[in-house]
C-alpha cells in the first residue's frame, strides 16, 4: 500500500500545505519566497477553493495547477470541516512522501523560514491541534442537531474544541480521511438549534483526535491568533505590521489543553504561522522578508523568513 512507503534520503519526508481558500491568495508573493528556501521540493501545496467564489489560479508559481476537487464552503455549517477533510484525503493519497498536514487560510502568514518549519513538523511525531476542554460554548455546540443527537458516538463529556489551524501527523491524516461512517456522519448533519454555534471545523477534529488518540497530539496549535474578547480574532492592518509584532508573535506560547500535562509534559513549541493579516499587509510583510530597511527599525529588523 503506498502510505506503507518509508521515508529515506531518496525519499524524504515532506510537508503538506493544505490552503482553504475562496479568494485568490493575498500573501501568495510571501508564500513563494518561503517555499523557495526549500531545496529540493521538500513540500506539496494544495487549495480548496469554493468553486461558486472568484478564486482565479495563478498562470506560474508554486500555486498553479494546486486547486483540488472543490466544493462550496459556508461559515455556520459543516462544510468548511468536510473542505478540511477533503484537502487531506487528496493529499494522503498524492504523495505518500507527506509527513504532516499543516491547514492554512487566505489570511496566514509563515512566521519562520521554510527549513524551521520544516524541521519542527518533521521531528515531532505529535500532531499540533488544540484540544480543549470545558470551554463556554460546549453545551451548545455538541447540542446543536437536537438534544442527545450525538449519542451514542459522541458523549458531551467527550467534545473538545479548538483552533479551525491545525498540523496533523499522517497517522492523524489518515484516522480523519477514514472517518466516514462513524463519528463524521454525526457532525455533517446540519446544526438545526444554536445555529451560531455551528463551528463544525472547530469542534470535530480535536473531539476525534482526543477520543481516539490523545497521546499523539500536542494539544496546542502553532497558528498564532490574538484575541479581543469578542467573537472574532483581531485583523492586523498594514500599520500593525513591523518587526516588533512578528517577534512579539515568536516570543510568545501556545495554549496547551489539559491533556497537555498528564500526556506530554511541559513541551513549549513554538508558532510557525500566524493570522489574521489584512491583504493590505503585503507590502509590509515583503519589506521585512527581503530585509529591506525598515527607517528607524533599521536595526532591528528582523527578517520574516530567516530563522
Ligand atoms: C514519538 O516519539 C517518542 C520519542 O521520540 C516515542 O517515545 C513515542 O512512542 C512516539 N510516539 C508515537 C505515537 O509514535
Ligand atoms: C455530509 O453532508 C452533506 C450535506 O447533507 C452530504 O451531501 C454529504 O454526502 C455528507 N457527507 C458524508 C461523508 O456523509
């Protein structure tokens, strides 16, 4: 069976980069630096991009040619997780030379260079998916196709909630794509009460990973996201960006689920990607990734894509 395959020096490990898209990529100009710092192709690139949105591919570059079978995709329902799944189960059977699956939106940027992202993916055989537990909006989520309609699969006391951006181990890959019958026929029906709660791609895959398979995840995610207190995470404008923030993002640690203590200790890994920047920000990402002065932050300048 190819996912048998063994990863050697002819055969290295890669990453997945799974984007979930329904606009062209903002940061696609940033992306292409990133991915040429790696050698010899140590990645595969694949979009999901809502076919009823303007997604309009790119002619050259690493992003052309990467759209997989799409299919619409809609806040509040499941089928932003069912994207999800798809962008896996398309990548697992690609090339089964992938490793880990990192999930990324239009709105993330790489917080490190290719090869740091590269090593701290490859070494670890944990995937990074926060797993939380007791969080406010459990009740709500888990009740949201009728009361008890979960049962028996999914107990209350078993759903977890996380970050939608996660990087799955291809083990953890696998027991998503392969999850059709059991535990996915449950969360793909359509959310009938709390209709605001229906954060399907939030609530899925940490609840599938913690039930089957606690011990090989580090319960955080290495997405790095702010936020306000309200319902959505902070947008950073082009002002926002300088190199003060993206070291600021580097400096700081991911939330561990309870997990996280009994199963693995005192880990402390650091963000590889960030979110959530406004298009306008291009500009100013370049700036700081091709180490171009920054005026008075001359010398502090801290480069985006090394280290
Ligand atoms: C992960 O690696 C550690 C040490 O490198 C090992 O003890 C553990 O069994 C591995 N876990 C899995 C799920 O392969
Ligand atoms: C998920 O739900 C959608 C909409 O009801 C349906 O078309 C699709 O077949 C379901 N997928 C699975 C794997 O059950």
């Amino acid at each position: 069976m190819a996912s048998q395959v063994n990863p050697s020096p002819t055969n290295p490990k890669k990453l997945a980069f799974l984007f979930l898209t329904t606009a062209p990529l903002p940061f696609a100009p940033l992306w292409e630096l990133y991915f040429n710092q790696s050698p010899s192709a140590l990645f595969n690139i694949y979009i999901h991009a809502d076919p009823t949105k303007p997604y309009d591919p790119p002619f050259s570059g690493v992003f052309a040619n990467r759209v997989i079978p799409s299919k619409p995709t809609e806040r509040l329902t499941p089928t932003l997780a069912s994207a999800a799944r798809r962008l896996l189960a398309h990548a697992l059977l690609h090339d089964p030379a992938n490793a880990a699956f990192a999930l990324l939106s239009s709105s993330c940027i790489p917080l490190h260079s290719f090869p740091f992202t590269y090593r701290t993916l490859t070494r670890s055989n944990l995937s990074f998916i926060e797993v939380l537990e007791n969080e406010k909006w459990a009740y709500y989520r888990w009740a949201a196709r009728g009361d008890d309609a979960m049962l028996p699969e999914v107990k209350l006391e078993d759903l977890r909630i996380g970050s939608q951006f996660w990087a799955l181990t291809r083990a953890h890959a696998r027991l998503v794509a392969s999850d059709d019958s059991r535990m996915w026929r449950k969360f793909n029906e359509s959310c009938v009460l709390y209709r605001r709660s229906c954060y399907v791609e939030e609530y899925y895959f940490p609840t599938l990973v913690h039930m089957v398979d606690p011990p090989g995840a580090a319960s955080a995610t290495l997405t790095h996201v702010r936020w306000n207190g309200g319902a959505h995470p902070v947008m950073y404008n082009a002002l926002d960006v300088g190199p003060e923030l993206i070291q600021a993002m580097r400096d700081s640690r991911p939330r561990y689920g309870y997990d996280h203590y009994r199963l693995n200790g005192s880990r402390v890994d650091p963000f590889l990607f960030a979110r959530k920047f406004s298009p306008v920000c291009i500009h100013a990402l370049m700036g700081i990734a091709k180490e171009r002065s920054l005026g008075e932050n001359w010398e502090k300048n801290i480069k985006l894509l090394t280290l």
